[in-house]
C-alpha cells in the first residue's frame, strides 16, 4: 500500500480563488479586508511564515500591514503597535507571530488583541466561543486540517482521532473542533502528548492520527493501523530543512497522507485570508 497524498497546495490555491470572490463583493460594497502582522525579533523561521502571508495576501487581494520591532523591544513597544493595529480602521484582523522572545509575556499581548480582529482565533474570547460552538474566528491550523479532511472526502463523523500535541495553536482547539456536534465534525476524539508512555498504543487505535507535537519523525509506520488517514501538523527545522512529526515510511501503512511540505502549511495561511475577510465583512 502508498498512501494517497493530501495535497494541500492545490485546495490552498483553491480557496484562494474562492477568497478573491469575496474581496470583490467587498470592493463593490465599498469595503476592503486588510491583514496586519506583528513580527517581534528576527527568528528565520517567523520571518519566512510572515513573508508567505503576505505573498498570499497579495494573492487574494487582501491590503497587508507589515509591523516589526527589534528582539529587544519591551512589553510596552509591542502593546503599542497591538493597540495601534486595533485602531486601524484599514485592519479589518492581525496577528502577532509567535514565538515571542522570552522576556514578553505572551498571553498578555494575545490577549490585548481585540477579539473582533484576531485573526490567529487565539483570544481568550475566541477561544471560547470555539468551546461553546458559536460562530467566530477558528484558529488556522485546525480549520485548515478539517478543510483539508472534507475536500479529499476523509470522513470524520463518528471516526475515532488521535491527536498527538497539545498546543494553544493546534492540538487543544482541534480536539474541540472535530468533537464538536456540527457538519464535518463529531468524531470521537483522544488527545496525548510526549508525556503520556506508548503513544503507539492510542494512536493504532485510530481512524485519523493527527500529529502535532513539534518532534521530528515520532509518529513511525508501527504506530499507524493499517488504511489510516495520517496528518503531518507538526513541524521541526534542521537547518533550512523542514522535518516532519510523521516519517515518511508511514506512507506505505496509511491510506492518506499529508506531504512532508505542501500538506498543512499552505491551509494554515489559506484559513488565516479567510478569518480576515469574515472580520472586514461582519
């Protein structure tokens, strides 16, 4: 068996063109979408991510607003570029990259982001709408996962996943999204992490294993029950090489699978574009 490819680089540009419909209807009801970043540092990595969304920007013809500050800027530097994007009336969402450097507290700059224009869907109020099942922001990287999911025709109602990664971005509001009683959704669903022992013992009990951990190659073909769909969310950098949380050999256990790159990545930004026209248009 070769698994199938979920590739996400063709839905990505999919919905690209389905999101610049969108921007159209806006221009015509004299009403523009405009995506705001905030880069603190000069990570490579965050540098590369904040460059991507706004080449996709472009793309859909969204108006991106490009801020950095230096690694060394304090708390009250970055809370005033928040509160300044918060007032951009051109700004219809934005983002703060994450990671921040060590010495800013995280959670208090998320949280000074208006939820109306958190694009991340990483607000505290946000976060909680999820939970309620109530409309609003999803966080990217999940919505991306569950786009992907229901355009290759994966089912998910009633399907056992195995979510491997407990992170704010993704594995916390995934569980909550694919368990949810909604379209797309209501899977029976196990979340575990690199703390919990035999992480194969879960995940060969899966129909869908979704790995998130951020440790290259921990999901190895053993741990995969034959004829799995298995999505690669995590990732790692050797260099200027990306690794997998999945080894490539899970392809010849599983009957889906993500690429190492072009699977998850390109939805992330793709659902980022669309949680900024939803802002401009509520």
């Amino acid at each position: 068996m070769s698994a199938q490819l979920l590739d996400g680089s063709s839905l990505a540009s999919k919905v690209e063109s389905e999101l610049s419909l969108e921007v159209q209807k806006l221009a015509s009801m004299g009403k523009s979408a405009g995506l705001g970043t905030l880069l603190v540092g000069d990570d490579a990595a965050s540098d590369g991510y904040v460059r991507r969304k706004h080449e996709a920007c472009a793309r859909v013809g969204i108006k991106s607003f490009d801020k950095r500050l230096p690694k060394d800027a304090t708390e009250a530097d970055v809370l005033a570029v928040v509160e300044e994007l918060n007032n951009n009336a051109k700004v219809s969402a934005f983002l703060v990259q994450l990671p921040l450097p060590s010495h800013l507290d995280s959670d208090k700059i998320l949280q000074s982001v208006m939820p109306a224009k958190d694009a991340d869907g990483l607000h505290p109020y946000n976060l909680g709408k999820l939970m309620m099942g109530s409309p609003g922001p999803i966080p990217c990287t999940p919505a991306g996962i569950q786009r992907l999911l229901v355009n290759y025709s994966i089912p998910i109602k009633g399907k056992h996943v195995v979510i491997v990664g407990r992170g704010l971005t993704i594995g916390r509001p995934l569980a909550v999204l694919l368990s949810q009683k909604a379209p797309h959704a209501n899977a029976a669903v196990t979340a575990v992490h690199t703390g919990v022992p035999d992480i194969g013992s879960y995940t060969r009990q899966a129909d869908i294993v979704i790995a998130a951990a951020g440790v290259p190659g921990i999901i190895k073909p053993d741990m995969i029950k034959p004829g799995a769909v298995v999505v690669g969310a995590g990732i790692s950098w050797s260099g200027k090489r990306i690794l997998s949380d999945v080894e490539d050999s899970v392809a010849q256990v599983a009957s889906w699978i993500t690429p190492r790159i072009g699977g998850v990545g390109p939805m992330t930004v793709s659902m980022l574009m669309a949680n900024a026209i939803k802002a401009a248009q509520n």
